[in-house]
C-alpha cells in the first residue's frame, strides 16, 4: 500500500499561534518538530496497518517546514514553494509518481470564517474570505480532497484541532478516520495534548484507517469554483490571468476537469501575492 500525506501546520500537536508558523517565529523552530512528529505517527501506525511507501507533501506557507533528518526512512518529501511554476495545485504535488492507495491530511485547519476557528483561513488568509466547491463553503480539506478524488485516492485520515474536526466530520461523514489533537479555544489559544500523547492516538488513527473503506471522492462536473476576495484590487490583479469577476469581490472558474480549475484559482492568487519589481513602486 502506498500513501499519500499531505501536511499543513496549523492543526498540529501544540501550535497556537502565528509566531509557530512562520521562520522567524517565536518557538517556530520548535513546532517543526512537533510537525515532523506528528506526520511520522501517521507513517508508523500506516506501516502497522501494511502500507509500505509514503510520499510527504509539506504544505504550509514556504513549504519548508518539516526537518528531514527527522522524517520516517519510510518516507519521501516533497519540500519547496508552490509558485504556480513549482507546484500548480499548491498543497499537493508528485501526485501522478505511481498509484497511491489512500491519502491522509496531517495537520489541517477549519476554512476562512469559521466563528472562533483555529488560525482559520483558505489557502490565502490575506486574500481569501471564502471559497465554494460548486456552491459548498469549501475548507483546503474539502479542496484537496476534490483533487485527490480525481486521481482515484481516497482521504481516510485527518489529524487538527477541535473545531476542524467538526467541521471534516460534517464535510466528510462518519467514514473519515479522524485524530484531534487539541482543543480549541480561540483563534490563537488551545488545550493541547503532549507530542507523546497525540502521536500515540495519530498512530492508532492511522492504524484505523487501513485499509482504505471509503471510495475517492468525485466531486460534480463542469467544476464551479467560486472565491470571494477582501478587496477590489485583489480581484482586479486575479482577473489579468483569466476567471469571470463574480458580484463585487468575486471570481469563478469553472470547467469540466478538475485540475484545469484548481490549477487557474491557484495561479490567480499567487499572481495576486507578486509584489512589483521596486523600480515600479
Ligand atoms: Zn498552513
């Protein structure tokens, strides 16, 4: 069995706050560890379930986060930013080296306005106040599942906080293996369990969820794929790489194959976060 695990940072074992998130941060260096523990609970319990091969993608923010002297031998990483250019679908990347059997998504977060959600945004805090997967309020786990639906991978495991494990099990159903590792108490505070604690139920989780019981998920075609902005420059910038401006901050891409869709919403917004060249400024 092989599995895909696609990482992101906000929903792991003991990280709370922005300065976790961000080279430079307060303790930032430390919740890479906690990042790399959790992910490698996941590989152990998968291995005592008998997968045998793991890909690891890091998505989150520089997508250099988790320490690979540290990672499972078991394991391979995908690691580097996901410019349009680097990585077309932003989190996930490598997704076509072989067949994979199931996915599991270390880490997430609740989509952008979830009330009293944990460092709670989608894909763009800055940019983003919402995006909608043919009309449904879509979190980066709702959006990556649609993707690894489409590559016949179904998402049997996820592992963050409180509030997104609601939200996933209102998302996905009771299918989903899912592994909280802390309580959420407001946008930037939890009641979180030990590395030691929440890597044993990480591991039991993904000893669970195998052999894969659920289907991949399909999502309907043609896709919609609506983004709401915070501002009109945003969406004026996002509009110069294609897209069909929608309301007042609006865009919408639609499109009868799923990558096509996802790949054009992603590149607009990294087009959005390009700073001009400084002679410009
Ligand atoms: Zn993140």
């Amino acid at each position: 069995m092989r599995i895909y695990i696609s990482v992101d940072m906000e929903g792991v074992t003991g990280v709370c706050h922005r300065d976790h998130l961000l080279p430079g941060g307060q303790d930032y260096e430390k919740a890479r560890g906690w990042l790399t523990g959790d992910v490698n609970a996941a590989i152990e319990g998968a291995l005592e379930a008998g997968a045998t091969e793991f890909v690891v993608a890091d998505g989150h923010a520089t997508m250099r986060n988790i320490l690979l002297d540290e990672l499972h031998p078991a394991a391979q990483l995908v690691t580097g930013p996901a410019q349009a250019r680097n990585r077309p679908l932003g989190q996930l990347c490598a997704l076509d080296v072989g067949h994979f059997d199931a996915a599991f998504l270390i880490g997430y977060h609740s989509r952008a306005g979830t009330p009293g959600g944990l460092l709670a945004h989608t894909w763009v805090g800055m940019l983003v106040s919402e995006i909608r997967l043919n009309g449904q309020a879509a979190s980066e786990a709702l959006l990556n599942t649609a993707i690894l639906g489409h590559h016949d991978i179904p998402v049997v495991l996820a592992t963050g906080a409180s509030d997104f494990c609601l939200q996933a099990r209102e998302d996905f159903g009771e299918g989903l293996e899912l592994v909280q590792v802390k309580e959420t108490l407001g946008p930037s505070a939890v009641l979180t369990l030990t590395p030691t604690r929440s890597s044993e139920l990480i591991r039991a989780g993904a000893e669970r969820s195998l052999p894969p019981r659920q289907e991949p998920t399909k999502v309907g075609l043609p896709l919609s794929l609506e983004l709401d902005l915070h501002r009109d420059d945003m969406r004026e910038r996002a509009l110069e790489l294609g897209g069909e401006p929608l309301g007042r901050l609006g865009l919408r891409y639609r499109g009868d194959d799923v990558l096509t869709v996802m790949e054009a919403a992603w590149a607009a917004l990294a087009h959005c976060l390009r700073e001009d060249a400084a002679f410009l400024k």
